[in-house]
C-alpha cells in the first residue's frame, strides 16, 4: 500500500486519538439569528447572546460538544475521541466553532490543525 509510509506493517494498527476541548475566547457576543434579530427589532433587547458548541471533524469521522447557553466565553472541558488505523491517513484535523440557532446554526469560525506539526517527533518519529 503507497498510503502507508515506509517501516510501517501493512496491517496497520488502531490508536486512539483524543481532543481536547477547554474554552473559547473572543467569540461575536450578538446572536445573529433571524429571531434575536426580530426580538431587538421590536423589544430593543440587545443581549441575545450566542450558545455555541464545537465541532471536530477527523478523517470522515465528526465529534460535538455540548451546547453552552448565552455565553461568549464558554467554558466546555470536555474530551472527543477518535478511534482510527495509524498511521491516519488524514493530514488534518478540522475544528469548527458553531452558534446553536432556533431555525438553523451558523459557523462562526473555522481552523485547521496540520497533524504533523503538532506530531511527536522524539527519537525522529514522525
């Protein structure tokens, strides 16, 4: 198999790889859904604040935390895991940052983690 680098069996082995999840920072305040825009319109609340939940997205597999209510900063903790072959065949890992809507949710960032720089490579293991 080319996909598979060279000194590697070709029965390749499963790993577990975990991402962590702490906190968000710098997040929009507003909530800019159809409906917090109608609730400023005609109430003049202009505190609607986001509920935002992460998403992980590895090698076609896709991992979410849970949604925190009202917060620009949220706080989550939590821990998504990924069981896959190693060496993964995928180069990056894709984390998404989403705002929970009552009619849909909207992406308020995106970022993509190139899982060779972040690699260890003790002894010359990449």
């Amino acid at each position: 198999n080319l996909l598979i680098p060279e000194g590697f069996p070709s029965e390749r082995p499963w790993a577990r790889f975990s991402v962590k999840v702490y906190r968000a920072e710098g997040l929009p305040r507003n909530n800019s859904s159809i409906m917090a825009n109608v609730t400023k319109a005609f109430i003049g609340d202009n505190t609607a604040l986001i509920d935002p939940y992460v998403v992980v997205s590895f090698f076609k597999r896709v991992g979410r935390t849970s949604t925190q209510k009202s917060t620009a900063d949220p706080v989550w903790n939590e821990q998504i895991v990924f069981t896959e072959m190693f060496p993964p065949l995928c180069q990056r890992l894709k984390i998404q940052v989403w705002d929970e809507g009552s009619m849909s949710d909207v992406a308020i960032g995106t970022h993509y983690f190139d899982l060779r720089r972040i690699s260890n490579e003790q002894d010359g293991d990449r």
